[in-house]
C-alpha cells in the first residue's frame, strides 16, 4: 500500500511539477548534538532550483543521503548568525566545490554575515590555494536578505525580523508562490512580526520550547534561554491567531516533556493540524499538502 502511495505521488509530481513547492527537513534539531536531529536545514524545491534555508550540523551529509549532487544549490538565506544555524555552511561551500559545483553559492543572511564570509575563506585559504587554485569558480557571495527584492518571478523570499531575545538581528522568512505561503519562524519568541506575516499560511514551520517545571524550577541558565524562545502557550496563541493549514514543529526544544505530550496540550486548545518535523521529512505543498518521508 506504502509503494502505490509513493508511485501516486511520483505521478502527481510528475504530472504537476511546476505547482508544487516541495521543502525537505534536512535537519530539525538545536545546538545539542543528536544525530536523529541534525543541525537546522530545510532544503526548498522548485521546478528546477533548490534552496537552503539555514545550514547547521550535517547538512551537507543529510544532502549525501539523498542523493543530492549539491550542484543545484546556489542560494542560501540564513536566520541569524547562531552557530547551530551556520555551522555547517563552510562544510556545504568546500564539498560542493570539491564535487564540482561550477556556479557560485550565495548566502543571504543578517548583519555579519559577509565578514562571516570572508573569515571562512581566509581560514581555509590554504586548502582553497591547494586545491582550487585560488576556487576560481564556486565563488562565496555573501549578501544581506535585504538584497533580495523578489527571488524570481515565480517565487518570491523575504525575510522579517522575529524576536529571538538578546539577538539583534534574526530573521524568518516568507515564501509565496502563486496564491500559497509557507512561513519559517527562525529562533524567536513569541513575535508580533511573525504572526502578522503568518496569518492564513498554508505552512508554519515555528519553533517551540517546553520546559517541566522541576527542570524550569532547577536551571536558570534554562529560565533565560526559555526567553528567547516560544512556549507552549505562546504557540497555541499564535496558531489560534494565524490559523495555518499545516504547523509543523521545528527546532524543539524539549527538557523533561515529549513530543507527544507538547501535541496533546496543542489539540486541547487548537483545532488545526500540527506536527513535529523529523529529519528526512518531505512535505509537497500544491493543491494539497501531502506529507512523505525519505528517510533511509
Ligand atoms: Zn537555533
Ligand atoms: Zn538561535
């Protein structure tokens, strides 16, 4: 039954290519190193381009995974500068380089972003001298999200700023194509800015946090993270206001509570659709929304 589905859905996508946006959770997890959860990453499918939004821990072994020749990707739009959310960005440059990535990559990110950038290349200038003499091609272009005025004529990516506590400048991002929206909330709280732009999105992917009170009571470094961060309650308000079609939980941060029962208080307070991103995980976004795994 399994098989028929995913061949239903190979002839749906064949048939509907260019109405379907597809994203793809390449990583769902946090700074803690998990590796059912990698590092934040969702890989963004379109007719024939392909964008990473954020590139944290593994990214660029997720790619391998699906059989991803890397080729494809030349832009990236990146949240904020948290090293969970960049970590693996040099990985992704010099690996696609080195598999013969002949276009250059492009990072639209905050503040910091290009001297970011340039101490990449300057830290690996002796392996870029050695091996791409000088990386005459699969230049690092690195630009802020305010240099994106619509990203084609199909689609169209614009970022907003969130509120993700002590930094200054996070950002989530907006993707409209046709008359559909997906929304990415980055790291934030809860944030005026992000549920204005999400209202009626037919995809929010937000991030949570949910802490049990004996952890909350017993770790103040965890009080202030919670902060910059979006609870339980604060996500419920935000879904009874946005209404989105489909809410995918992503960036979880879960001490002491699991998912099932973050979704368990969800659902007593909300009547929409809400799941939790899983690495792998694949969503098609056109007529209808289905859901499919990848996973290996
Ligand atoms: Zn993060
Ligand atoms: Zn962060």
């Amino acid at each position: 039954m399994i098989k028929y589905f995913f061949i239903l859905l190979f002839f749906l996508n064949t048939c509907q290519a260019s109405d379907i946006i597809n994203i793809t959770f390449l990583g769902t997890g946090t700074p803690r190193p998990n590796i059912d959860k990698l590092g934040p990453s969702i890989l963004l499918k379109y007719q024939n381009d392909e964008i990473l939004f954020d590139v944290g821990r593994g990214t660029t072994l997720r790619l391998e995974q699906l059989n991803n020749n890397y080729t494809k990707i030349d832009n990236i739009f990146i949240s904020h500068m948290h090293f969970d959310h960049i970590v693996g960005l040099a990985d992704f440059w010099l690996t696609s380089s080195l598999w013969q990535k002949k276009t250059n990559t492009n990072i639209y990110g905050p503040k910091g972003i290009k001297k970011f950038c340039s101490q990449i290349k300057k830290l690996y200038e002796k392996d870029l001298e050695y091996r791409y003499e000088n990386n005459s091609y699969n230049q690092l272009n690195c630009l802020y999200h305010q240099d994106v005025k619509k990203y084609n004529n199909l689609l169209s990516i614009t970022s907003f700023k969130n509120d993700h506590g002590h930094v200054d400048n996070s950002y989530g991002f907006k993707i409209n194509f046709g008359n559909k929206k997906i929304i990415y909330s980055g790291d934030t709280t809860y944030s005026k800015n992000v549920i204005n732009n999400s209202k009626n999105a037919d995809i929010l992917i937000h991030e949570v946090i949910s802490v049990s009170k004996k952890i909350y009571d017993n770790n103040k470094k965890l009080r202030k993270v919670v902060n910059s961060h979006t609870n339980v309650s604060q996500l419920i308000q935000i879904l009874n206001i946005c209404k989105p079609k489909l809410t995918i939980l992503n960036h979880a941060l879960l001490f002491g509570v699991n998912e099932q029962s973050v979704l368990t208080r969800i659902a007593k307070e909300y009547n929409g659709k809400v799941i939790f991103a899983k690495d792998f995980m694949s969503v098609d976004l056109g007529e209808e929304i289905n859901i499919f795994n990848t996973g290996k």
